[in-house]
C-alpha cells in the first residue's frame, strides 16, 4: 500500500512539473494577443513600377526606391512625395546609419554607396576579389559602423553572375575592406539585425527560409539556425522584437514573434516587397508594394 502510495505521489508531482507555470502561460497569451494593429492599410501614392527598400530617417520621413524607373522618393511626415534622388543606380534597399547617412544598395551598378546628410555621395564598395558585385538587394549597419549586405542575381541585361555565387558580405567599420561572412546560401535577399548587435536575421528567396545568426565580435557569423520556414523579400523589427516578414509571394505582412512564432497578418492589395516602421513617433508601418507605397498604424514602435 505505501509503495502505492509512493509511486502516485511521484507521479503527481512530474505531471505538475511538466504543466507550463502560470508565468509560461502568461508569456503565451502575450504574444498571441498583442495588439499590433491600430488601424487599416492605406494607400499614400501609386504608379511606380516597383518600390523597395523603404527607410526612415532620424525625423520619419521615408525615403524608398523606384527600381525600374531609377529613383529614390521620400514620403514626408506631412503626407506629401518628395524626389530625393533620380539615376539612382537601380537602388534597392536603403537604410540610414547612426551618423545620418542613407545608405544604398545601388543593384544597377553592383555597388554599395552612401549620401551624407548635406547630400555629398560616396561610394563605399564596388567589388570583391577584383570582380563587381552581383546586384546588392539589402543591407543593415551595425553599431560599430560595419555594414551587412546581401548580393543576389536577379533578372538584367546580363544573367551570369558577376560573383562565384549569391552571397552575404560585411564591409568592416573602417568601411576601407570587405569580407564574405556567409556563401551557402542560395538567393540571400532580407537582412537584419537586433538593436543589441547579437543576432543577424536573413532571409532566402529560393530555399524560402529565414534564418537567424549569432554576430561575432569580427563581424562574421556563427551558430546558424532556422527560425522561419519562409522566405521573405525585406524585413523590420519593432521594439517587442516581433519580425515582420514580407513573405515571397503573398499579398500580406507576416509577423512573428522572436521565438518564430506567426503573431498576425496584415493583408495589403498588392503584393509587398519590403517593410519599414516610420512617422514622427515610429508607429506607423510603412509597407513598398509593386506599383505602391502603404501605410498602417499600430500600437507598437519600431526600432530606430
């Protein structure tokens, strides 16, 4: 009878360790009931023939690109389109750096440039191993002044690849040098970091992944892991460190949790291409769509 007794005691006691704590519990619930949302998508202008790459500067203006016509454009906070930039290069992504400076991904022209905030221009890098760049899609600065940047082959006069492959590279701090910090990828496409400079996300448009790294002090990459099954086009974060995806093919915004898992969508009439958070107080989502440029309010902040 006390061995009974006993071995119900015990069993009682690895099922009650093995229920998730009220606290466990809580944390679920949390992030399956943010309230992310705030209001409905609306369309701020049109009649582009491809947007990408939208930033916010330090005011939350955002500047984005128009690929095929080969322009950059701002979206002002006082809800008007601004010009910032004709022969742009093919530019595609953008991104500003702590000291101000937009940063470009000029695809046309296989290189990575950079305009300071009295517009004065510069090219950062242009080739590696002597050879130019395939076309630069996206990029991220880290807090040290290195720049990641991602280098596909998309469609365009010339379909061999510039490079031995589609890769990711890190241009050093200095910004004088340039190494490859990631090769067995298949077509690299979004790239992003966390604000603490620890882990780097990017995603694959062919193997339609997303994958999560470790940054090392160097600037290369460690401990590669899966965290979505799903590619993505570009990427943002906001300050819970939820990851909104623009997934490869869909007419919707993913975002998910920093765990990887899919908190919501928000659906958008076109397909989206990239994302960014902007306005003056960084809570509006801001969402490049084909022929458009989009906007939803949340509840949330991105991250600057």
């Amino acid at each position: 009878m006390m061995k009974n007794i006993t071995g119900l005691f015990l069993l009682l006691i690895l099922l009650a360790c093995n229920q998730p704590s009220d606290k466990s519990k809580a944390n679920d619930k949390s992030a399956k009931d943010q309230n992310i949302i705030a209001g409905k998508v609306e369309q701020l202008a049109n009649g582009f023939g491809f947007t990408e790459g939208p930033a916010a500067d330090s005011l939350g203006h955002v500047y984005f690109t128009d690929i095929p016509n080969d322009q950059i454009l701002i979206w002002r906070t006082e809800n008007k389109l601004d010009t910032f930039r004709l022969k742009s290069g093919n530019a595609n992504g953008l991104y500003f750096d702590d000291q101000g400076k937009l940063l470009v991904c000029e695809g046309g022209k296989g290189r990575i440039a950079a305009y300071s905030p009295d517009g004065n221009y510069q090219v950062l890098v242009s080739s590696y191993q002597s050879n130019r760049f395939n076309q630069p899609n996206d990029l991220w600065p880290d807090k040290r002044g290195g720049i990641y940047f991602t280098d596909p082959k998309y469609a365009g006069e010339n379909p061999e690849l510039d490079q031995d492959g589609e890769h990711v590279y890190y241009i050093q701090p200095d910004r004088s040098n340039v190494i490859r910090v990631e090769d067995e990828l298949k077509k690299p496409n979004g790239i992003l970091g966390t604000p603490n400079g620890k882990k780097l996300y990017i995603t694959d448009t062919s193997l339609e992944k997303t994958f999560v790294y470790n940054i090392k002090s160097n600037g290369n990459l460690s401990n590669k892991e899966l965290l979505i099954d799903k590619g993505s086009d570009g990427m943002t974060l906001d300050k819970n460190g939820n990851l909104y995806l623009t997934t490869v093919g869909n007419s919707h915004v993913d975002v998910y949790s920093p765990k990887g898992q899919l908190l919501t969508s928000i659906e958008v009439p076109e397909v989206p291409s990239n994302v960014c958070f902007g306005g003056k107080d960084r809570s509006q989502l801001y969402i490049t769509a084909r022929t458009s440029i989009y906007r939803i309010d949340t509840n949330v902040q991105g991250v600057d």
